[in-house]
C-alpha cells in the first residue's frame, strides 16, 4: 500500500502547491518515487460531473470536455487530443492515478490557460523553418524538408501579418544556420513566441506531431529527430516557459488536427536544442512524415502546405486568446478548452486507425480558447 499524504505534509510539493487552491485539494501519493495524484481527485478539482473506469480506461466528462486516460500507457486525451505523460498513468487499489508532474505540466496549463502566470499578449512571432543550405533535413523524390518547412513558415507569416502580428523570420533563404544562432536570434525579441517548423523520416510512419521541451526531471518523449537529446533532465532555460510551452503546443497541435485529417501522434516533451535555451514560448511542430508514400505526397502539394500554415497560424491566435484571456472573475466556467471533438476510443488500438477522408475546408474549430 502506498503511504498517503496530505499535501501540506509533503516536501517539495511546488508542482501541486502551484495550482492547488488549498492544503486539501489534492491528495498525494507516492508512487515509483514520483508523486502522483487519482483521477477522482482530478474529476473533482476540476470539477468534471462524470467520472466513469472501464477496464483500465478512466473518462472524465462534463458538457465541454473530456479527458481519457489507460492504465499502463503513457497517453492522455484531452477533448480528443492526444498528450505523451511524462510518467506512466498507474493504477492503485480502487483508482487510476496520474502524476503530479502531468497534472502541473500538461492538464493545468491545457485546461486553464489563462490562469498561466507572467502571459503576455504576442508581439513577435519568430518562425523558424528547420534546416537550410547543406542540411536538407529529411527528403523524399519530391523534395527536402528544409524547403517544405520554409513554404509551410511563409505561410504561416502571411497569415500572421494579416491578423496584426510581427513576423520574424530565422532564415529567409536557403542558408545553413546553427541552432544556438536560431534561439540567440529568437530570444532579441520581447513578447515573442517561437515555432520550430519541421517534416519527420521514419519508416512508413505518418502523422503530426508537436514537442514543447521537456520540463526539468523529465526524460525526452520518444522522436525521431536527431537534434533532441534525452539523457539530461536537468533545468534548461526553455523550463521557464513549461506551462505556455505546452498550451502554445497544444493550441496549434489542435489547430492544425481540427483543418486537416492527419494521424495524432500527440503532444510530446523532448529536449530539442532550439527548444531548450530559448526564453520565450516555443514550440516545435514535425508537420507530417516525408518517408510515408502517401503522406509523403500529400505535403509536396502546395495546397497541403498552405492548409498547414493557415492552421499554424490560427493555433498561434488561439493560444494568445486563451493565456491572455482576462474575464470578470475569472472563473473555471469562464476560462475554456475548446479542443476538437474527440473522435474515437481511447481503447482503440492505433494499428486500427485508419486516417479519415481529407473534408473540405473549413472554418478550424477553436482549439484552445478562453471565454464565448
Ligand atoms: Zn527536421
């Protein structure tokens, strides 16, 4: 039997301390040397009428949101979306627990983005197209990564533009630039965020995948990038940020889930370089997989890489909605996540997945948004 505590009684509780409303919000319980926390303790801070256990699967409902979660995986959906836990999701007696470090890290800031401290409305938008001049990055019979990558950021500048924000681009040629070169420029800019915009390679693998860096403690999620180290879990300068790192993830993740139908392959921590020296909110999005035949084709069509950058863009809006997002009171009830509208069973597995039709464009469902 795990001890367990109360959370005024524990040391080193700063994960909690931070969101907790009172000593007896949460109750903490060791668990693999880590603190972890049940999903009945979540359902009621969060206030989520319905909280339902089916073999190893605990769903908690209310009119607006869900949040899934099995036993003995290391995966999370929040209204559909899928995150990577930074610990596994345990099972205790007559509970499911998560850690207090996924609840700080990932459904705090993802649920309550407004209650994220230090927000600042966007000024800048720094991209950053992966890659450049000798390095390629990844590249199929169609084309490189660092071209596709630099089409999807031109895009995505367009667009901000056209919604009111300054733009800055990491490269605006085919240049080789370092990755230290890439964060030094991205951290002159004050109330800025930085997006890493990148193409996967692996195999017949496809899908999207987005990465804030990995908090401090926390190993990397798996990647197959080769610019990620994970063996150093130490404090980086990019922890500063965790808490917006992942809800500007998140925010264009949805975004860009909601416009195009590509597979979800989740919302990920990983110690990329560019992400972690950087002083602002950063994320790094990996649009698609070059090596995928089918995928692979779809993003040499402009029209995939436009579709991606328009979405971007909008992820981008969203999450400067929802962490500034100032409302009378600032209740829970006011404060919302608007995630797409999960599509399938958390129980499903994803060798059965099979991508739906690409649907016509539409308006993006809002994916993270504060307030009506
Ligand atoms: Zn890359």
């Amino acid at each position: 039997m795990p001890s367990q505590l109360r959370i005024g009684s524990l040391i080193g509780l700063t994960f909690l301390s931070a969101i907790a409303l009172g000593s007896d919000d949460w109750t903490v319980l060791k668990q693999q040397g880590h603190d972890y926390v049940t999903f009945s303790n979540v359902a009621h801070f969060y206030q989520f009428p319905e909280y339902t256990r089916v073999s190893h699967t605990v769903s908690l409902r209310s009119d607006r949101r869900v949040i899934r979660a099995q036993t003995g995986t290391s995966e999370l959906y929040i209204n559909g979306v899928r995150f990577f836990t930074d610990f596994p999701i345990l099972s205790s007696g007559n509970d499911e627990l998560i850690s207090a470090m996924d609840i700080s890290k990932i459904i705090e800031p993802v649920m309550r983005p407004n209650r994220i401290k230090n927000s600042h409305k966007i000024e800048t938008v720094v991209l950053d197209p992966g890659h450049g001049g000798t390095d390629n990055g990844a590249s199929n019979r169609w084309g490189s990564e660092k071209s596709f990558a630099m089409d999807v950021a031109s895009n995505v500048r367009r667009e901000l533009i056209k919604a009111g924000y300054k733009v800055e681009m990491t490269r605006m040629g085919d240049k080789a630039i370092g990755l230290e070169e890439r964060v030094n420029f991205a951290n002159r800019f004050p109330n800025a965020v930085f997006i890493s915009i990148h193409f996967n390679s692996s195999g017949s693998a496809e899908g999207l995948e987005t990465y804030a860096v990995a908090p401090q403690g926390v190993a990397s999620n798996m990647t197959n990038e080769k610019h990620a180290s994970s063996g150093n879990t130490t404090w980086c300068q990019g922890n500063a940020q965790d808490e917006h790192n992942i809800a500007l993830s998140a925010a264009i993740h949805a975004s860009v889930l909601s416009r195009l139908s590509i597979f979800d392959r989740g919302v990920k921590h990983a110690r990329f370089h560019v992400l972690r020296n950087i002083k602002v909110p950063a994320a790094l999005i990996e649009c698609g997989f070059l090596s995928s035949a089918a995928e692979g084709q779809r993003i040499a069509t402009a029209q995939y890489r436009q579709q991606v950058g328009m979405a971007i863009a909008q992820g981008i809006q969203n999450y400067d909605a929802a962490v500034n997002f100032r409302g009378t009171g600032q209740t829970f009830a006011q404060a919302k996540t608007r995630l797409p509208a999960h599509s399938r069973p958390i129980t499903e597995p994803l060798s059965a997945y099979v991508p739906p039709e690409p649907t016509h464009v539409d308006q993006p469902s809002i994916s993270i948004s504060a307030g009506e």
